[in-house]
C-alpha cells in the first residue's frame, strides 16, 4: 500500500515543569490522496502529534515513515530539506510578512528551497494565485487584504514547492462561516483535482465531518481513526 506518512508507536513526554506523557502510542497511516482531519479536546495532543508528523519536533519515541521511508533519526538539515519540499503548512494565523506583496509572500518557500530560478518560482506563485482566484492580489501587500483572503494567500505559499501533503493547525480557526466554508472547499478540490493528501487539526465538526476520515484524540491517544 502506498502511504504518504505512517506512524508507528510514537511517543512524547514534556520532561518540564513536571513529566508529562503528552503522546501515548500512536500508531496510524494517511494514504496518498486522502483527506484526514484529527479532532479532540484542547490539551489532548493534537498540535503536538502533528509538529511530530511534519518532521519540526524530532523528540520522541517511536517511528515515522514518509513515502515509506524512515525519517525518525535524521539529520535536522535532511528533515528541514524533506519538509521543504514535501509539506506545505497552513496555521490558524497566516504568518504572512505584511510589508512584502502576496506574491512575495508565496514565492518565499520556493526561494528558500532554491530549485529553481527567480522566474520559475514567480510563474509558479502566480499559478498558484490564480488556482486559488486571487491572482488580482497579487501586488497588494499582504497586509492590504482581508482576512479570508490572507488565508487563500497562506495556502498558495503551501503549495508553492508542489508538496506531498498538506498540514493545517486550525487552518478555519479565525474565519468566519463564508471563509471557512470557502477553504474548505478550496482544499477538497485541492485533493480532487490535485491527488493532494490533506492531514487538517480541527475543533470544526461540520468540516471534520465532510473530511474522508477522522483521527479522534483523548488524552494523547487516537480513540477513533
């Protein structure tokens, strides 16, 4: 079977303040093209699983295969290269550099990944841009526009370097019903039209529910998948 990432038996403790199990046995796979989104409380381990399962938090125990290979044990500029060009991140804050343009904004991971020349990557960002309608934007400085559409720029410069898999942390969090709604539509063509596997943390049981899967989480355990 092929499976763009796999867990197996991963494990994390906090050492401080106190000791804490945060992870317990975590065991589950995303195959290529699926729509998986992980629910469950705040504090039951969600955003911690998932900074795990984007290669950004090397401490734990147990293993992760991605495109059935093992990272678990890599070098931190092997991970940094293996996450740069195969995972886009969405958050629920956009992070986009408010004095640079929307089209800056997106062709900044394609410049760091530096694969391809100036040119290329500002096609590409434009390319992007208009997948998601906003290429009007695209001089605008990022700080010029609303609030659903800075997501829609959030989630061009995911994909800038043509990812595997898309991550999101509560990528509808701030938006209101009408941007949620528009995201979550923009993601599901994303994988229909794309083959783009999409692995979303979210407190929204209407999105959750519309999604090919849920992860269910309780006090760092997957209850439900």
């Amino acid at each position: 079977m092929n499976f763009v990432l796999e867990a197996k038996h991963i494990n994390k403790h906090f050492k401080k303040p106190v000791p804490f199990h945060v992870l317990k046995d975590i065991s589950f796979q995303i195959k290529n093209g699926e729509f998986v989104s992980i629910m469950g409380k705040s504090g039951s381990g969600k955003s911690t699983l998932l900074y795990i399962l984007s290669t950004m938090d090397t401490d734990y125990e147990g293993e992760l295969y991605f495109k059935n290979e093992l990272i678990t044990g890599k070098k931190n500029d092997e991970l940094s290269r293996i996450r740069n060009k195969n995972i886009g991140f969405v958050f629920q804050f956009h992070y986009l550099l408010s004095e640079f343009s929307v089209l800056e904004n997106v062709m900044l991971p394609a410049k760091k990944l530096a694969e391809k020349s100036f040119q290329e990557i500002e096609h590409n960002a434009m390319e992007k841009l208009k997948m998601l309608h906003i290429e009007h934007l695209a001089n605008n400085k990022a700080s010029r526009i609303s609030g659903g559409e800075k997501q829609r720029v959030a989630i061009a410069r995911a994909l800038i370097n043509n990812p595997t898999i898309l991550m999101g942390d509560e990528p509808t969090g701030n938006l209101d019903s009408h941007n949620s709604e528009n995201v979550f539509q923009i993601l599901k063509e994303l994988k229909e039209n794309e083959g783009l596997s999409l692995l979303i943390v979210t407190h929204d049981i209407d999105f959750a529910q519309r999604t090919d899967r849920i992860l269910e989480m309780e006090d760092g355990r997957v209850i439900r998948q």
